[in-house]
C-alpha cells in the first residue's frame, strides 16, 4: 500500500511512503509497490498464481513500469503500442505502462511452466502539475483512496464478480449475493495479450491524502475504518500512516479468523457456465449454477412459462474484459 500527501509550499510537492506486509495468513508477500517519484508514479500490484508466481508477476508489473516510463520520458523513444489520440499524453503513458507490463507477464507465462497461469492485478497514480491532476488505471481489485477535508473517496471500482453483477442485476436478493466468492476478480494482468483498462482522472490540492492498497488490506478494513485512521494520521507522516493501516489489516484479520486465498480471473476460464432448470413457476426467479471450469457459484435468472414447457434464461456467463 502507499498514501501520499499534497503539502501546502509554494510550489505543491508530493510526500509518498510505500510499505508491504506479508500478513499473518500466507507464508510469501504477492504484492509490490514501486514509487517514481520523477515521474510521479505511483503503483501498487496484487499478484495470484501457484507457489510463488504471483509474486513474480506483481514484481514485474513494477519493474516493467518503471522501465516504460523511463524509456518513453526520452524525446526519440518508439512506444511499442499505438498513441491513443483520444487520451492525454499522461493517460497514454499510464496505459501504456500496463499493457506492456501485461505483454511481458503473458509472454513468459507461456514459456515458463513454472509461472503458467500467473496474473496480478494492479493499480497506478500518475501525477501531472499543470493542471494539477492525478490519473487513476487500474485492472483488478486494487484501490485508490482520496482524503478531502477528512472525507474519503473511494475512486475505483472494483473488478470483481460480486461488483459486476451489482451492475448487472441491481435487483439481485441478498440470499443470491450471499452465495457468490467474494475473492474472484473478472480483470487481471497476464491473463491474454490484451488488456482492458479503467482509466480515470481526478484533481488534487494542498492537504490531499491519496491511498493506494491491495485488497489485503481493503478486505479487511472498512472504509469507515480506512477513513478515521487516515483523517488522525494525515499526509505529512505517509509512512507512519501506512505502518498503522497495515497492523490494523492484520489484527482485523486475526479476529475474524479469515484467510485470504489468492483470488480467480474469470475473464480467461469462464466462457460457459452450466446452467440449471428453473422450478416451474410464471415468476422470475434468482438460481444459482455453477461454472464448469472454476467450480464457482454463478447467479442466472431463469424463467419457466407457466405450462412449464419451456425456459427462458438469461444465463450469467462470466464478465468478460
């Protein structure tokens, strides 16, 4: 995780802290952090895989980051992927980091056997000065914070399952939510050679607090939680700040007795879930299936025509990029 304050000088400056915690659950940190304090970057990654992939896919996501920015921030530089002219020279540059980080993580999943399957998510602040704008991308569950006269923000959404059928089915029963696995994401890095990116931008002040976490920390914390800790400790101190974040993740986790099992990217291994019958009933109703290839539970709803002789479904294929 990572907080950076806008401090009030003449010129506005950004004060950042980067801090990552194995937690008291899992045996090898899968997340990195990476602080570009010239370029004004600032990322954090989750990575998921078997034995310690997704360590290796988190790492790469920062080092290959860094190399793009440093390599694009030279005049005569050959971007490996087209400028989109709809976007900012600064989105653009975020973006491209990400997808070229994607690029070198799916590439070597198909030729290391020992990483196949890998995948992380990540998230990134890219810091501009005129205007005074901070740029947010994310893929994954990942989060960005802002603190605003000790109200916070949350400024991206999460990619998961339970988020994407809130969007989809706003009228989905509680019992229906209750059931779905709250640990499995629909976007991650490494997953395909393209990847789909949520880009957004928002502007900062003197006295902003922005926090960029993993779901580490986020899952086990409220925002309630997030916010009274961060309204007390402020920017000035971001290291103080991140150290106390990260041992109330951890006592939380402790009391609740809740391991956190590396999430599931539906977007690669999903295409068709299996659908079950509906009882016979004019009424819509919430049905739960399951996926063939995850073994996850997925809501559809069915409807059977009160003869029963048919079933019109609208079935819950995984969320796709």
């Amino acid at each position: 995780m990572l907080g950076c304050d806008a401090e009030k000088t003449p010129r506005m400056r950004i004060i950042a802290a980067g801090l990552t915690d194995v937690g008291l659950q899992r045996e090898h940190n899968e997340d990195a952090f990476s602080i570009l304090a010239e370029h004004g970057l600032f990322l954090v990654a989750d990575g998921m895989g078997g034995h310690r992939s997704g360590e290796v896919a988190s790492g790469m996501v920062a080092e290959s980051m860094q190399e793009f920015f440093e390599t694009t921030a030279k005049e005569d530089a050959t971007w490996p992927f087209p400028i989109d002219p709809n976007l900012s020279l600064a989105e653009n540059r975020l973006a491209g980091a990400i997808k070229y980080a994607n690029k070198r993580i799916f590439d070597r999943s198909l030729t290391e056997a020992a990483v196949q399957g890998m995948g992380t998510t990540v998230v990134g602040i890219l810091t501009s000065t005129e205007p005074a704008l901070a740029h947010v991308a994310h893929v994954g569950d990942s989060r960005v914070y802002r603190l605003r006269e000790g109200k916070l923000l949350q400024l991206t959404r999460d990619h998961s399952l339970v988020n994407d059928y809130m969007m989809m089915v706003p009228d989905m029963p509680k019992e229906a939510m209750d059931i779905l696995p709250k640990n499995v994401i629909t976007r991650a890095l490494g997953n395909k050679y393209t990847i789909d990116i949520e880009l957004g931008h928002i502007d900062y002040r003197p006295g902003d607090v922005f926090l960029v976490c993993s779901d580490g920390l986020s899952s086990m914390l409220s925002n309630h939680e997030i916010e009274e800790t961060m309204r007390q400790f402020g920017g000035r101190n971001a290291e103080a700040l991140a150290k106390r974040l990260i041992e109330q993740a951890n006592v939380a986790g402790l009391l609740r007795g809740i391991g956190t099992a590396p999430p599931i990217s539906s977007s690669r291994a999903c295409p068709w879930p299996r659908i079950a019958a509906s009882p016979r009933s004019p009424t819509p109703r919430w049905w739960i299936t399951t996926c063939r290839c995850t073994r996850t539970p997925i809501p559809s709803r069915c409807q059977r025509t009160p003869a029963g002789e048919s079933t019109s479904c609208s079935r819950a294929r995984a969320p796709r990029d």
